[in-house]
C-alpha cells in the first residue's frame, strides 16, 4: 500500500492544486515513478494507493499502471480513496487511519505480508531484499533504516538497534536523538500483528506509524527488525530536499543509474512528445531538458520539464523548471523553482540566494521587471 494522501503544505504552491507524488522531478519524472518503479522491480503486482487530496492528476497519471508494468490480471493498481459508510465521510486522520481504512483490501488478497510505502521518496530498492531480511531475523515488523547527518536526525524516526538488527528503541522526531539510524517510513507487517495493533488500539489517538504503531509494537514485545538501506534515498517533503535532490541528479552523471536500462530501472509514462529542440541563439550547459522543449535562451546546471519554452535572451541558472513554463525574453532567473504552466514576463529578474518558488501568486511580490 502507498499512502499518497498527505496535502504536502512543506511544499508551499508546488502542492497547491497537486498531490505530492505527482510533483515533477528530474525534468522527465514525478515523484511516484521511484515507488511504482521498485514494486516492478520487485516483482510486486498487488498495489494499493490511498488517495485523498487532490488525486486527479496522480490518477490520471498512473491509470492502470502500465507503463510500470503493473496491469497484471489478477493484481494491478487500485485507487483508494475517500468513501461514505453509515452516512458519513471516512477521510483519513494520519497514515495508520488510511491503512485501516482499507483494511478489507488486504484481506481480499490474503496477504500475509503488508508493505507499507510512501509516494513521494527518490530511491532504488529491491523489497524482496527487505522481506528477505524480515523472515531471516523472524520479524513482526521489519523498518527500513538508513544513516542520516547528525544534524539532521531531530527530523525522523530514529532507531537503536542490537547485534541482531533488532529495534531496542524507536524515538519519533527525538529533541536529542540517541544515534542517527533514521526510519525512511518503509514498513513490512505481518498482517495478523498488524491487525491486533489496530484492534488494541484507541481509534482516535492511533493515526500515525512512527507515532504510534511502531513505539505500541515494541511495548507489546513484537520482534521488530530495522533493515539497514545504504544507498541514495531523499524523501521529498519540502522545496529544499526537492531542490536539493534536482541538484543530485545534475551532479553524478550516475545518479540512480538512470541513464541505464539494467539495475533496477526507473520507468515513467511517455508522453509521446517530440525531442527539445535547441534553437541558434539557445546554449545549454550540464543541465536536463525534457522533451517537447524549445530553448532559445541560455540554460546552465538546470532541470527543465517538458514542454517549456524558453525565449532568446532569457538566462537560467540553478533552477528547477517545471513542466509547460514559458519564460520569455531577456528572463533572468536563479536558484528558483519554478512552478508549472507559469507565464514569465518579458525582463522578469528573480536571483536568489537562498531556494524560491515562483507560481502565479507571487510573481509580482518576488521579482521584478527590466525592460
């Protein structure tokens, strides 16, 4: 199950009108080909994705889920979203509440396993690998864990482990975290102990995983495994991971493996466009240009989506350009994300020094115009 239903306001107008893992990334991707792409690869067909908040386009989107190889006949993607039972609305409270909501879901398929994913992470993983180390060490419930800055740690679950990789400790978002082995929200339940944490638990105060399960599930006595994840992992939740991860991707030229078709690879719908074309007066420099692009101006270490133009004249640097922009001439822009299907006026010059969103609502406030 991949919960998709959060509104995302870390985002700030990114989010406004679309669902997180919807959110353009790396010029050609949305957030969500990273997960759908590992349940491929991973040889996982039975998928449920728990919508709530703006899920037209991320539907839209996905479909069946072909281009991930998904459509299988007795599996696929399902969409679950928000419904009326006994003449109310059941909108989802938190993570744990989406799960229970759906909890018949589960149990048509008889799963004995449930994999617990988000939408909105950048990162290669095998789950079968996971579900390996989970019946390997006897595991109720198996977290994956990866090291994470210091610094940086106050922000995430944070885990203490022994000898064994079983989990001796589980802190949500510590003041003062005990070690830096950070949960990446990844969980693998058996389903009958998942099913007996939600019969044990108060409905209205049990909402979230890191909160609530997990912690009521180490207090039980429950074996819970944390399987150590070493490679490349972000998760999305605010412009400057977002940013920062566009920025990853400009500077490895192996980033994720992407350029290769081996390995875990990461699959995207096409959308049957043409190649960007680079005119004579457009000069690009280690950047991404997506299809359907018209480059006219000059673009340096910047992700441009799909069909964006950008007029002669016009100067990016340090940008994440969404999709269906259009930026006209003698546009001078810096360390800016650009929100899709934005007009910038001739002259338009916003150079920060620090990351910005730019979108239609504050596009006066932000900037300013140089004839």
């Amino acid at each position: 199950m991949i919960l998709v239903g959060g509104k995302g306001t870390r985002l700030k107008e990114i989010t406004k009108d679309t669902a997180k893992p919807a959110v353009s990334f790396g010029a050609k991707y949305k957030l969500i080909d990273f997960t759908l792409s590992n349940l491929s690869n991973s040889n996982i067909d039975v998928v449920g994705l728990v919508t709530q908040y703006e899920p037209f386009e991320l539907m839209s989107y996905i479909g069946r889920g072909r281009s991930w190889d998904l459509d299988v006949l007795d599996g696929g993607v399902f969409f679950l979203t928000p419904f009326a039972k006994n003449g109310s609305v059941l909108w989802q409270k938190g993570t744990v509440d989406a799960v229970r909501h759906y909890a018949d879901f589960v149990r048509e398929y008889q799963a004995s396993y449930l994999l617990i994913l988000s939408g909105d992470q950048i990162y290669k993983m095998d789950y079968q690998d996971m579900l390996r180390h989970h019946l390997q060490h006897n595991a109720m419930v198996t977290i994956a864990a990866t090291p994470v800055d210091p610094a940086e740690a106050h922000r995430f679950g944070i885990m203490e482990t022994d000898s064994e990789s079983l989990v001796k400790g589980f802190e949500e978002k510590p003041e003062h975290p005990k070690s830096n082995l950070a949960s990446m929200g990844i969980y693998i339940f058996n389903t009958d102990v998942l099913e007996k944490l939600l019969r044990s638990s108060d409905t209205a105060e049990t909402i979230d995983f890191g909160a609530d399960v997990i912690p009521r599930s180490l207090a039980s006595g429950d074996r819970v495994a944390a399987y150590r994840f070493e490679g490349y992992w972000r998760d999305l939740g605010t412009v400057e991971s977002l940013y920062s991860a566009n920025m990853d991707l400009l500077d490895d030229p192996d980033f994720l493996g992407l350029n290769q078709s081996k390995d875990l690879p990461v699959y995207s719908k096409s959308l049957n466009l043409p190649p960007h074309v680079v005119l004579e007066t457009g000069n690009v420099q280690n950047s991404v240009i997506a299809d359907g692009c018209i480059i006219g101006g000059t673009v340096r270490h910047s992700t441009v989506g799909y069909r964006t133009i950008i007029r002669p004249g016009a100067e990016i640097k340090d940008c994440v350009i969404f999709p269906g922009v259009m930026i006209r001439e003698n546009v001078r822009l810096e360390k800016v994300v650009v929100n899709k299907n934005l007009v910038i006026p001739k002259g338009y010059r916003l150079i920060s020094d620090h990351v910005v969103v730019l979108d239609s609502t504050n596009l006066e406030s932000l900037g300013e115009k140089h004839e």
